[in-house]
C-alpha cells in the first residue's frame, strides 16, 4: 500500500517547479491530485504527464471568489479533498526604499491572503470530514530575514503564524496543519543564476549542495501522510542546515 492511496489533495502552484515535483510525488504515492496554478500552458502539460490522476484548473489563489469557486467544482469531481499544499508563491524583490506598493501588494496578495484564501475554502470540508492534512509552504528567510525581501519574508513569516494558529483552532476536528521551510532549491528559475551565485549558495548549506524540488515534495508527502498524524503546528526546514 502507497502512502497516500485513495487520498485527494490540491497542490497550490502544482504546475512547475517544486510544485510539479509535489504533484508527481504525490501520484507516485497514490494520490489523486488537482492542480491550481495560474499557468495554464504547463498545467495542462502537467496534466498530462500525470495521466489520470490529476486535474488542472486555472485558479488566482489571490481571489477568494475564484477559490472558492474551484474548491467547490473540486470537491463535486472527486468526492472530498483530504490534503491541502499551500504550495503557490512569487516574488518581487526590492530593498525597502526602493519597494513599490504595488510590489508589496502582490506579494502580500498571493504568499500569505492566497493560503488564507485556500484554507478558509476547504477548512469547513475537512471538519465535516473530521479529516484534513494541510502544508503550508514558508521559507528559511522567514526565520533570519533576507536583505531585499521585505515583502517576500513578511508573507513566509505571516505563514508561520497561520500554521501555528490553525493548528490550535482545527486539531480538535483530526486536522493537522504544518509547513515546510526550503532552503535555497535548484528550481529552474535558481539554476539560471550566475555559476558564482550558485557557489555562494551552496556553501551557506554545510550540506554543500542545493536542495532539490523533490526534497521539498518528501516533506509536502510526509507531513500529508497519516505517518505525521501526531504533528502540527510545527514548521519544517528542509534546508541542508543552512539556518543553524
């Protein structure tokens, strides 16, 4: 038996990146998986790769309307939703003098009211189900700053603090509610960096390396699993010790 048989999650941003690598993992683990990206050209190549077992849909997480209506339309397709990875997140990187409104509001828009947006749309169905799995995804820069990310680390902070809060508000319902911090990821966006680049992040990692998008789609897998049943609230780095 797989670790996720005749489970169902949506994977926020599940199209590319570490997000595509959750939705392969989580197939791999027998997992029924819908995808919500707003990439509608590799979402549906996603789709595709996956075969029946995934679904796209072309969801702005930032828009609670649009949300809600997709957790519904999800939730009559498949039946339920047992698994919820908050997976989605850009940036728009400026130091604080430099930092726009609008890249503030984007920011803040889809990193922390995007989780918002999707826990508060599937939260009444997980505690009806008295079932429910939700992974939040942070950062490590939530836990030490980054120079130019005032926004970026305000949202990853913000969602630490939502993890812990709904732990507390859904354990009671047999939901757990944790999240995964990543380090510096060799994501195709971080790959095309300057080589001298790439060498100055792997040397911050006493592991000496990148981490991969599937190291972050292990943890997503884990904390979804009923092998994690007795943890929540708690977050999770997955950063080759880069933060210690």
């Amino acid at each position: 038996m797989k670790r996720l048989d005749n489970k169902v999650a949506i994977i926020t941003g599940g199209a590319s990146g570490i997000g595509k690598a959750a939705s392969v993992k989580f197939v791999a683990e027998g997992a029924k998986v819908v995808i919500w990206d707003m990439n509608e050209e590799q979402g549906k190549a996603t789709e595709a790769e996956l075969g029946g077992m995934a679904k796209f849909y072309k969801v702005n997480t930032a828009n609670s309307a649009e949300v809600n209506a997709a957790a519904a339309e999800a939730i009559a397709a498949f039946g339920k939703i047992d698994i919820l990875i908050n997976n989605a997140g850009i940036t728009r990187d400026a130091t604080l003098l430099k930092m726009t409104d609008e890249q503030w509001d984007q920011v803040i828009s889809v990193n922390l009211k995007g989780v918002f947006n999707c826990t508060r749309a599937l939260a009444a169905h997980f505690k009806e189900n008295a079932y429910g799995r939700i992974v939040n995804t942070s950062s490590v820069v939530a836990l030490y700053g980054n120079f130019g990310q005032t926004n970026y680390v305000a949202t990853k902070a913000g969602v630490i603090g939502m993890t812990k809060t709904w732990a507390k508000e859904f354990g009671k319902y047999g939901i757990t509610v944790n999240a995964v911090a990543p380090g510096f990821i060799a994501t195709d966006m971080v790959k095309s960096m300057p080589e001298k680049v790439l060498d100055m992040m792997k040397g911050k990692a006493p592991l000496n390396r990148l981490g991969q998008p599937e190291d972050i789609a292990n943890a997503y897998a884990f904390l979804a699993s009923d092998e994690a049943s007795f943890i929540s609230g708690t977050c999770l780095s997955v950063d080759g010790a880069v933060t210690i």
